[in-house]
C-alpha cells in the first residue's frame, strides 16, 4: 500500500472520484480503467482514487464488476496511491457484503455513503455506519450527501461515530460550514470536501481536502492551491481558487459524470458511454464543457 497518509490527513489531499470506463457496446473496459487510474495518480497527482462512487456509476454496476473494477485499478496505481472502494446502499447488509469483498479485492479504504431512498430514522443510521465499519479491518470515510440521500448525518451523530476506531474522516456535501467547524473542533474526524467548489472554504475550518470530480481535470492545481492555504499563502490559494471556478462549478451543470466523460473524450481519452438512466453529453452541453475548461485555463 502507497503510504500516502499523513497525521490528520489519511487520504492525502487530493481524491478523485473515478468515473468507470465503459466500451462501445456497454461493458466494463477494464484496460481502460487502469489506464485512467494511471493517467490521474502520475499526471494529475491524485493522492488516492474513489472506485465504485456515484460518480463511477455504482447504481448501475454489478456486485462482480465492482470487484473486477477494484482489482484492476489496485493492480495498477495500488503502489502509489490509495484506493477507496464506495460500498454505501441502502441495505446494510449488502453494504457489509460490498465491503467484505472490497477488503479482499486490496482496496485500502471504504467510502460509506448515508442509506437513501428510505431516510432511517438516526438509530437506524447509527447502527447501520458501525456495522460496516465492523465488517472489516479497512478506514472508513463517510459520505454526508443529503441533496442526493434525502438524509443528513446529524452532527451530534458524527461526533458520536468517531469514537469508532476505523471511521476516520467524512467527506462532506452537506453545505453546513457550521455543523463542520463543531464536528472538527470537538473530534479527529478528517474532512475532504465533496463539492469541488466548496474545498476552499471548508480548509479555512478544517478541512484537509477534498473528493472531486473536475480533479478528472485539475487535480495538480487543486493541490496547490490546497498547499498553498497549508502555508499560509492564502492569496494564491484564493488565485487559484477563482481561476478554477469554472469548472470546479461547470462540470455539474449537468450530472457530473456525463461531463468527465465528455471533457476526457475532448481530449483524446474516451472512456466510453454512461449507462441508463444517464445519457451522454448534447453538443450543447459540450460546448459548455469546452468554454468551461477554457476559462478555467485547462
């Protein structure tokens, strides 16, 4: 395992949530897969990958896909980067099942986002994120996402769920700077932004990284605007910051992973289709993406 972490800072700074490479016909290309894993740990500087997030498409890929995916990807990057698995359903003992078999498939890490659709009650979620951190010896990283959940990690609850030993960090989609600022203040728990946009502002309370989408195409310049902030040179990281903003926004004005797919097609790195119920980018989204990235420097 690429020994990556430092104290307060498991992850590294900078993750990506890799999108999962398709061919023409549908299915998984697992030659690919490695070969995006390579290109954003050695040329964009990713210091860890999410494999089998939302953003990879997870809903809509199977229980051996994901494991064929993960072992590809640790067998291409695992030296030098880690690997964080997404296992989060809705059902916790899928989930459990999900991160028994990333732990044998190498993953270094497991991405647990909150149960949706059915929007447990708190003892429900509470139980639900300490049976899979039971399931396996691996840190866990929770996903707070509740635009997409329908339910939020209350902020009592994740004060309470750091007392585990192998829930060590959060990435955090709620838009509750304040919930944070206490969570960080009163636990060790270690905050990646999960809004690309958001990364800035959450490292001025706290956080030390982020979980992103655009970094598909700007993971070196988001780590150093990350570094810059970490030496106080907050000026740069607000450089950077705003010189960024096109896309770190852009690339959701549709679904974000129909864009990285698109933008990694424009530059000669097809990956291939997404898979319903998503659907490719219109012309008029690409043309978007391509002023997007432009104004973005990229």
């Amino acid at each position: 395992m690429a020994a990556l972490s430092e104290p307060g800072r498991p992850f590294g700074r900078v993750l990506t949530a890799m999108v999962t490479p398709f061919d023409v016909s549908g299915a998984l290309d697992l030659k690919r897969a490695a070969e995006l894993a390579t290109y954003l740990v050695d040329e964009q500087g990713n210091d860890a990958l999410v494999i089998s997030g939302t953003g990879g498409e997870s809903p809509t890929t199977t229980d051996a896909e994901k494991s064929d995916l993960l072992t590809a990807v640790v067998e291409a990057v695992g030296d030098r980067a880690q690997i964080v698995a997404g296992v989060g359903t809705f059902d916790t003992v899928h989930s459990v099942h999900l991160a028994q078999q990333a732990a044998k498939a190498g993953a270094h890490a497991l991405l647990v986002v909150t149960p949706y659709y059915s929007r447990p009650p708190q003892a429900g979620l509470l139980a639900h994120f300490r049976a899979v951190a039971d399931a396996t010896d691996l840190p866990n990283l929770l996903y707070d996402i509740p635009v997409r959940t329908g339910t939020a990690i209350p902020t009592d609850m994740l004060i309470e769920l750091a007392a585990h030993e192998r829930i060590v960090g959060v990435k955090d989609a709620k838009g509750d700077l304040a919930g944070t600022a206490r969570v960080l203040a009163e636990t060790d728990l270690a905050f990646y932004s999960g809004n690309d946009a958001d990364t800035l502002p959450l490292l001025s309370i706290g956080a030390v990284g982020v979980v992103g989408t655009a970094t598909h195409f700007c993971g070196r310049e988001v780590k150093a605007m990350i570094q810059a902030h970490e030496r106080g040179d907050v000026a740069e990281a607000l450089r950077l910051h705003r010189r960024l903003l096109p896309i770190l926004t852009g690339i959701f004005r549709t679904q974000g992973t129909i864009l990285v797919k698109a933008g990694l097609r424009l530059r000669g790195f097809d990956v291939g289709p997404v898979r319903l119920p998503l659907v490719d980018a219109t012309d008029h989204e690409l043309s978007h993406l391509k002023q997007d990235l432009a104004a973005a420097g990229l």
